[in-house]
C-alpha cells in the first residue's frame, strides 16, 4: 500500500478510547474522502518511518500532498477537507 495513494490521511492513537471516537467522527463526516489509519497499524507504523518522527504518538495528524499538520493546527486543514 502507498502512502501517497491513500492521502489525505488522518493518523490516529489507535489504541484510545477517545482517539478511536474521533476517528469515527471524522470518518463519518469525511464520508470515506479521508483514510483514517491507527497508529500502531502496519500502514500506521510505515507513515511514521517516512514521514514523521518518534514524537508523533503524542497527536493526531492530518496528511496531505504538501504538509502534516499535527494536534490543534490539523484541525482547521481537517475541516477545510471536509468541506
């Protein structure tokens, strides 16, 4: 699986109740637009090698072609995707 075939991306604490919530929220209003990955999934470990650092269990990520937004500041970019 590539990552830039699935992107945007919402990367997610899988292993947390309120995470695992959130996900399914945005899953639902992103209506299947968004791939939403855990954490500590396969796929979830391979986007953190190549893309991000060991600091990125600490947040959520929002992932598209250009940038990754992290935490707060992903919020705003997730939304404007939603719409």
């Amino acid at each position: 699986m590539e990552i830039k075939e699935n992107i945007p991306i919402v990367l997610f604490d899988n292993q947390f109740y309120l995470c695992i919530k959130f996900a399914k929220t945005v899953n639902f209003f992103a209506r299947g637009k968004i791939a939403i990955i855990g954490h500590y999934s396969e796929f979830g470990k391979k986007i953190r090698e190549e893309i991000l650092d060991e600091t990125a269990l600490d947040m959520f990520w929002f992932i598209t072609k250009k940038r990754a937004y992290g935490g707060r500041a992903a919020l705003l970019p997730l939304i404007k995707s939603i719409l």
